[in-house]
C-alpha cells in the first residue's frame, strides 16, 4: 500500500470511529489516484458517486483532521445526489453551491477540520450567511453576484 492510500485509509478508519455515518460511507467509495491523468482534472479531490479520486499533491499538504474533512466532503456530495441534480445548471457554480452546503454542515457536525488556504493553498466555499439553505439556494444567489469568484475545492463529476 502506498503511503497516500496508507494516509486515506487511515483518516476513513477515524471516521469510521469518530463519525461512524461518514466513515461507513466513505469505505464504499474506491480510491483512485487522479494525479497524473494526462488531462490533469483532479487538483484536489473529487468523486463520481462510486469513486473518490485524489491528488497526491493536495493529500499531502492536509493534516489527519483536514484528510477527514475532505473526505466527508466528498461523502455528502454522494449522500445529496449532486451529481444528478445539477441538471442544467452551470457545473461549476453548482458545485461551489453544493460545496458551501457541504463545508457548513460539516463544520456543524465537526467532521474532521475544515482545509484552509494557508494549509492546502485552496480557498474553501464557506460562508455562514449560506448556512440552513439547500444547494439550490445557494446557487440561485451565486448566479446573480456579480462578485462571486468560482473557487475550485473539488469536482465532484469525476473525469
């Protein structure tokens, strides 16, 4: 086992311990190292509903804590069907929404450690004034601010 999969598997066993709902659902994803596909998609993380694709590059730079956070991230994505309920809407600003949704509750629930920039080099979607909204929500206040900057945490449609 390489170290990064030694790493992964060692954060989903302190889910499974800690956050025993994340932990269970986090051992049903596959783990598949994204890091040098030709197309290079996979900065951070990310998952298709049955994977969870990792860069090497990003797992290295978390903490225990963060890699737990990262994980449950992508969990919810699956628990919540973002996937399919993106429907028309733009993917990208679909899933800042569905991040902002799911760092919150995360948070809430104190899954692991929110990443930061500092720490990963990586803005998180996270904004309190998003907090108790479904993505949907959320997504239809991103699409008419003007201000908003896409921040890319993860993808979660895999390649």
């Amino acid at each position: 086992m390489d170290k990064y999969v030694e790493k992964i598997v060692r954060a989903r066993v302190a889910l499974l311990l800690k956050q025993p709902f994340w932990g269970t659902l986090a051992t049903r994803l596959q783990l598949v190292d994204a890091t040098d596909d030709e197309s290079g998609w996979c900065k951070t993380a990310a998952t298709d509903g049955r994977s969870f694709f990792y860069n090497r590059e990003f797992i290295d730079k978390l903490s225990k804590d963060e890699l737990q956070f990262l994980i449950g991230h992508e969990v919810e994505h699956v628990v919540y069907d973002h996937m399919d309920r993106v429907g028309s809407r733009d993917p990208k600003i679909w899933n800042a929404a569905a991040d902002f949704v799911i760092n919150l509750e995360l948070e809430e629930h104190n899954v692991g450690k929110l990443p930061t920039e500092k720490t990963c080099g990586v803005k998180p979607c996270y904004d309190e004034k998003y907090r108790g909204m479904f993505a949907e929500e959320v997504y239809e206040l991103l699409i008419k601010d003007p201000d908003f900057k896409y921040v890319e945490f993860d993808v979660h449609l895999g390649p």
